[in-house]
C-alpha cells in the first residue's frame, strides 16, 4: 500500500499510539508548527485514511500552518483499539488525558469538533490549568434534547440504518448521513465520506458508541468553565443544530459565538464559510503565538505562503495575478490574505494597504 503523501505546505504527520487508562490503544497524529492545538474531533476518523481526504484535507493544511495539530482516532475508531468494551464518556475523556500527556503537552489550546464537543469540555472542566483556550465547533452540550415518541423513533431508524447499511458494499444507507453532514458536496467529497463510515469502524462499534452518546449531557459543566472559549457554527447545520451553538454560547462565561454562513457540518474549503472559520481561529489562538515569543500584529506570526502572497501584492499585484504566480486558486490567495489581515489586527478597506505598510516596514 502507498503512504499517502501529506498536504502541499505540510510537514508530514507523525503517528504515534499511546495507553489510556483500561488499556486501550489509542492512535494520535502530530504536524503543523506553532502553539499545539488538540482535536478532540468527531467520531468519523482514519488518521492515514483523512490525511488525503478532500473533506478533511484543507482542516489538516491550514490549520498546521499555525498550530501544532494533535489528534486521535477515538476508541473503536481508526487507528487505535478496535475491540473496545466501553464508550462512555469517561473512558474517552481518558483517551485525551493520555493522548495529551504522551504528547507532552503541559499547556495548550482544544478543539472540540461535533461529537468529541463533550469531551472537551469536560476535559476543561477537569483540568482547567492545563487548556489555555477552548473552541467548540458544530457540537452541543445535550446529544439528545427531545425524548418526545417523535424523535425516539428517529433516532431508532438511524440506529437500524446504521446495523443494516455500514456493512454493505453499496453505499446507500450510508449516503443519509453523508448528505446530512455535507449536503453541499461534491461526488468525489461524499463518496469519500461514505468510504470512510465504512472503512472508520466496525458496526457494532457504531451501533453502541452512538447509543452511549445519545445519553450525554454537559450542559451542568458549562457555566463553570473559567477558560475563554469561542463556538463556532453553521447557522443551517443539518447534524447539530444552530440552536445548541447558541446555548454553548450562553452558557459559558464570555463565550463568543461566531455563525458560520453555511449548510454543512463539516465546512467545505470551497465554500466562503471556510476562510471565516479560518480567520476566526487563528485571530483566538494568537494570544498563545505571543505565549511562545511572537509579539502580537508581528509579520513573525505569518506564514511563509501567506509573506509570498503579501509580497506580491506589495508589488501592486491583484489577486488573479498572485494566484497565477504562485499557482493557487483565487479564493485560496484571498484566504490567505483574510488571514494575513487577521493576524496583523487589520480590518475594513485600508487593511489591505496597511499590510504592505506593514511588510515594507520591516
């Protein structure tokens, strides 16, 4: 089999296992370079499978350009253990204690994506000495809020989806909850995701950790939270709904909430969501950039790529022009200028000029 070749601008990942409390192995991967950044993502995971993934790929590649990424396979999942007696909510907090100590991590800033939301902030509420800032992205603090005939039946038709479809050749079954998680996708994008809900878990694993989790509730954790946190969105998210970003929001102290203009679960690269999410994040974790040495508005903070695309337009470049000359896509040279504004704490029509300003001053 190939190894896959890591994202374009990306140092390669470094898979790593460790032990969680039961035993239980789990698989983390390290790339990217800055102030570290732990996923504590969703239960769909692959860590070799996602490296290449065109759903998972831009997450890899543009947030290793400021952060150390660390993250795992959860059990059942992936990499790590397969054969896994316990889902609860404990063991996997467990999990990211053992990820986050064998990484060494004394300190550092958690992202918690979609299921793996609870974790993290239970993970905060616990050690709160070790988070130096937490994100909360299209999750929820209740996994099943109405209990109602209604919805039970629901939730029991995707759990018989899940026993009758995950194992079948033909994606069928699989593609409801593909087109749930991105109804905006390409082919290539959800035939990808399909293959992964295949190739991520075994069935059985599915059935129960999905049953575990309909029981979790954070919401009690949430006010006594004392780390900042920001919570990021899809106003139209077909998963989770807006309304439990919102409360997230509400509930923690100071929390602000960002709403991502977009159906998708999992933002797309292509899709004008994708640079705000990017910008909003690097902008929070800035202040552990200045931690680690960086002065704040420092071009130090910037990228390579994103000095290449500043330099060009300080050479009176626009941005059809950058693109062409550095071989990226229009949208892509924009991003990085959303983020070059954002890490300089530049905004409105002039942050353009005053980022030059900023690079010819040295």
């Amino acid at each position: 089999m190939t190894r896959p070749l890591p994202p374009v601008g990306v140092p390669p990942q470094d898979v790593r296992f460790c032990c969680s409390a039961d035993g239980t192995r789990v698989a983390y991967a390290v790339h990217g370079s800055g102030p570290p950044l732990v996923l504590a993502s969703c239960w769909l995971s692959h860590l070799e499978f996602d490296w290449q993934s065109p759903v998972w790929r831009h997450f890899l590649l543009d947030l290793g350009r400021f952060a150390t990424v660390v993250r795992y396979d959860e059990r059942g999942y992936g990499m790590s253990d397969r054969e896994v007696a316990d889902f609860e909510l404990d063991q996997r907090v467990a999990d990211l204690e053992a990820v986050a100590d064998a990484a060494g991590l004394e300190r550092f800033a958690l992202l918690g994506m979609s299921q793996g939301g609870p974790v993290a902030v239970t993970y905060a509420s616990r050690h709160p000495e070790r988070v130096t800032r937490l994100v909360l992205y299209g999750t929820h603090g209740v996994a099943q809020r109405r209990r109602d005939p209604e919805a039970l039946e629901l939730e029991q038709t995707f759990q018989q989806m899940i026993k009758v479809g995950f194992g079948r050749s033909d994606s069928t079954f699989r593609r409801v909850f593909t087109s749930l998680m991105i109804p905006e996708a390409t082919e290539e994008q959800a035939g990808w995701l399909d293959a992964l809900q295949a190739r991520a878990t075994s069935v059985d694993n599915a059935v129960r950790a999905r049953a575990t989790r309909r029981k979790i509730d954070v919401r009690d954790l949430l006010p006594g939270l004392s780390v900042p946190a920001l919570v990021l969105h899809a106003r139209g998210d077909r998963m989770i709904d807006f309304a439990e970003g919102r409360e997230l929001a509400a509930r923690i102290p100071d929390a602000r909430l960002v709403a991502l203009d977009s159906i998708n679960h999992i933002t797309l690269s292509d899709e004008p969501a994708w640079p705000v999410f990017v910008a909003e994040l690097s902008a929070f974790l800035a202040p552990d950039r200045v931690g680690a040495g960086t002065p704040a508005g420092s071009l130090r903070t910037l990228t390579d790529r994103e000095l290449d695309v500043l330099r060009l337009v300080g050479q009176g470049r626009d941005n059809t022009e950058v693109a062409r000359e550095l071989s990226l896509s229009v949208r892509t040279v924009e991003r990085h200028l959303t983020s070059v504004y954002t890490k300089l704490g530049l905004s409105g029509r002039a942050a353009r000029a005053a980022a030059v300003a900023r690079l010819l001053a040295g």
